[in-house]
C-alpha cells in the first residue's frame, strides 16, 4: 500500500483529543505532515503545553500511522501558539541571535570538508570574529575529534543546550550525542527535527559568524538547512580532480534549486609544497575548479596545498593554524576568511539592525 498525505490525514482521524470527540484533524491541530520514504513528520499546535495531553496524541498518533505500516518511523512533535491565532507564526520558533549562518558542503565525501571548515573556523576566529561550528554530518561527525572534545556532553544552562567551547570554538555536534561505534539510521524528517533543534534549542547567542558543516551529497539535510536556518549563503569544498568536480557541480545545482547563494568554492589539497625545499608539485590535474567557476559566476575563494601536518593536527584533536601561522596553507586558509568578511553581518550588527526595525 502506498503512503500519502491523504492516506495518513485519514488514518489520524482516529486520533482524538483527550476527554473529547473531536480528532486532531477537525481541530486543525496538525501543523505540518511530512512523509519520506519510510519516515513520518507529524507536528501538532497546541494553545499551551501540556505533557499529558502531548503524551497522549503521540501514542495515539504513532498507532494510528503504525496501522498503516509497522515498519514506518514515525516522529510527533508539539508547537506551542504563544497566544498567536496565526498558524504560521506558531510554527516558526525564534531565530538565536547569529550574525552570519554559512554551510560548508561538497557533492562527496573524501575531500576534506570538515578539516577545511574546522581550519576556516580559526581563520575566522584570527580575524576577531566570534565563531561557532554547527556540525551536521550526521554519519560521520568527525568534528569534536578535530577539536579534541570527543567524548564531551553538553550541558543545559536556562533551558538552552550549551555548545562545547574548544580553542575559542563554539561547537555542537550529533557526536555528543552518540556512542563512538554507533551509527545513526535517520531519515528526512528525523533529521530536519535534529536540525531544528541544534539551530533553536543551542546557545548560539553573540556568535558572528555559525559554518554549517554539512554531511556529503544533496540529500535531506542540506534541505532541512535550507527550510530551518536564514543562511547566509554556501561554500563548496571540491578537489582539484575531474570525479570531484562533477560532484560539485550537483551541490551547486542542489543550492540553487533551494535558493541558497552561493558565495564561493575552495579547492583543497590543490598541490604539494615541500617543507624543506618549497618545490610546488601537482598531486591531481589542475584548471578544473577555476574553470568551473568561470562557467558559473562562483567566485573562486582559493586553493588549499596538502601538509601532512594538517592531517595529524586533525588527528591530535589541535587545528593546524594554532601552531603553523605563516605555512603556506595557513597563509591560504587566512585569504580565504578575508575574502569572506565582505559577506559577514557581526551579531553587533544584526542586533542594530533589529533594533531599528523595532
């Protein structure tokens, strides 16, 4: 049988509110339905919480939809009104106070994204700016063992989740949250509420600038990025090599289908430049990435030479441009950053701006 959004509507007709007759669908209660695959997003609006009454909507809900299907995941959430009768105001929770929101994302995995958005990270942070890193590899979230705080458990402080803070970093990460040799089976909608909640639920406050590390590939949760957070923009990692560059090309169109700008691309492990002697030699075929960018009208934001000390500093949990300033991929890191700054609204500004507003 096939799931649909009618089907699923039908099958939550039998879900009733406590101590009445009405069910959640004539009471306008359903906010949002969304199914994925084998995966089912239901969240509901309610006047005020109530856990009782949450309870019991969502066992309800969850035998209704399993009827269905027994093997369907399915995830309830509850949205509180806040007094508001305007149902779209009531499902958009308030935005944290972040100057500028940037996704760091490729078409593949392999290239060294999340070194490269670890390292631009303190680049940022080099030039004055305070920096967080939303890590949203959800399989693979290498992040916290780059910054050496895997293992690490955040902590709520005011009803806000507190990022861990390593080397002046502000960093959440679904790492914290998993056992080191667990994997996470997670579809869409699973994925677009753990987005959801890492973007409203974290103390972001007074970050200038959040990266947004993104998993590899176009899949959900580049898209849930695009539906949950006011992005900035995008910047795409690729190699210098032609099966790299056609996968980057797909992460290109993927942003632009979704509106998201598009604000430049890095090559990383562009050449090898010798520590002792400083002979440039090229690993992979090089020209691709200027040239796509040439196609597109992306700007071409840099390249990043390969230093095997990069990759042990990412191993020893210390990144590279804490005790490597002046290398040659320091220097490039650095460019890469100042080329950003034009882009970049500071958490200063962003509150002047709503300030203004008001």
């Amino acid at each position: 049988m096939e799931i649909t959004q009618e089907s699923l509507l039908e099958a939550l007709k039998t879900v009733r509110l406590p101590a009445q007759k009405q069910s959640v669908v004539e009471s306008g209660l359903i906010s949002r339905l969304e199914i994925q695959e084998k995966s089912v997003f239901v969240e509901y609006r309610l006047a005020e919480r109530n856990s009782m009454f949450e309870k019991s909507l969502s066992f309800q809900s969850n035998k209704a939809l399993k009827a269905l299907d027994s093997s369907l995941e399915i995830v309830v959430d509850f949205v509180e009104s806040a007094g508001d009768s305007s149902a779209e105001s009531a499902k958009k929770p308030p935005r944290p106070a972040i100057g500028s929101i940037i996704a760091v994302g490729s078409g593949k995995g392999g290239v060294g994204k999340s070194s490269v958005t670890v390292n631009l990270a303190m680049a940022l942070k080099k030039l004055k700016y305070s920096v967080g890193i939303l890590d949203c590899d959800l399989y693979g979230p290498s992040i916290p063992t780059m910054l050496g705080v895997e293992g690490k458990k955040p902590m709520m402080l005011n009803r806000k989740i507190q990022p861990i803070e390593a080397h002046g970093i502000k960093l959440m990460s679904a790492g914290f949250f998993v056992e080191e040799d667990q994997g996470l089976i997670w579809r869409g909608p699973m994925i677009h509420k753990l987005i959801q909640q890492f973007y409203v639920d974290v103390d972001w406050e007074g970050t200038d600038v959040l990266l947004v590390d993104l998993p590899p590939g176009t899949g959900d949760a580049p898209l849930s990025l695009s539906q949950t957070m006011p992005l900035t923009g995008s910047v795409l990692v690729t190699l210098p090599q032609k099966i790299s560059l056609i996968d980057v090309k797909r992460a290109y169109a993927m942003f632009r289908q979704v509106n998201v700008p598009i604000l430049g691309l890095i090559e990383n492990m562009s050449e090898f430049v010798c520590p002792e002697c400083g002979t440039h030699s090229e690993i992979f075929s090089r020209g691709g990435s200027t040239n796509f960018c040439k196609e597109t009208g992306v700007p071409f934001l840099g390249e990043i030479p390969i230093d095997p000390q990069l990759r042990e500093a990412c191993d020893r949990g210390l990144p590279y441009l804490i005790n490597h300033e002046g290398t040659a991929v320091a220097e490039a890191f650095m460019r890469v950053a100042d080329s950003l700054r034009s882009v970049i609204r500071t958490a200063d500004e962003l509150e002047e701006a709503v300030q203004i507003v008001l």
